[in-house]
C-alpha cells in the first residue's frame, strides 16, 4: 500500500470516530435538555399545586368539595407531580 492510501484510511477513521462522538453528544445533550425541562415543569406544576391545596380559601373548600375522596384523590395528583418530577431529575443526574 502506498503512503497516500494509508494516510487516506487514517483520515477515514478519524473522521468516522469525530461524528460518532458528535452524534453521541448530540444525544446526550438533547436527553438532558428534555429531562431538564420536564423537572422544572413538573415541580412547577407541583408548586401550583401545593399552592392551591393549602390555601385556606380554595375553591374546592368553598363549594363543598372537601369530601374525603375528594382529598384522597388530591393527595393522589400531588403525589404524581411529585414523583414524576423526581423521575425527571434523576434521569438528568444518570445523564450528567
């Protein structure tokens, strides 16, 4: 094989190796910035739920809706935001 030939493989490989480690970043990059903003939305989500479940003058108090699986069930939506914005964040913590 010729010296040019081999040189030409080399550059091949390297330019082979640059886009996978492009296209791994990329991935990377993109997952986190999904599990990012899914954390941060649903602990908002969660917050305006605190928020409206511990006002002392909250619509559902007002109406009468304060029946015990009224609450049961509150408790079951707070529960959820809670525990898909852990999921979220620690799927961002495995991907840093």
């Amino acid at each position: 094989m010729g010296e040019g030939k081999i040189r030409s493989m080399r550059t091949q490989h390297l330019l082979e190796k640059v886009g996978i480690f492009v296209f791994l970043s990329i991935l990377i990059t993109g997952s986190l910035l999904i599990f990012t903003f899914g954390a941060i939305s649903f602990t908002a989500l969660f917050l305006l739920w605190a928020r409206q479940h511990w006002k002392s003058d909250s619509p559902a108090m007002q109406y009468g809706c304060g029946r015990s699986s009224s609450k049961d069930l509150d408790y079951l939506n707070g529960g959820m935001l809670f525990l898909c914005a852990l999921w979220f964040y620690l799927n961002a913590a495995v991907d840093l």
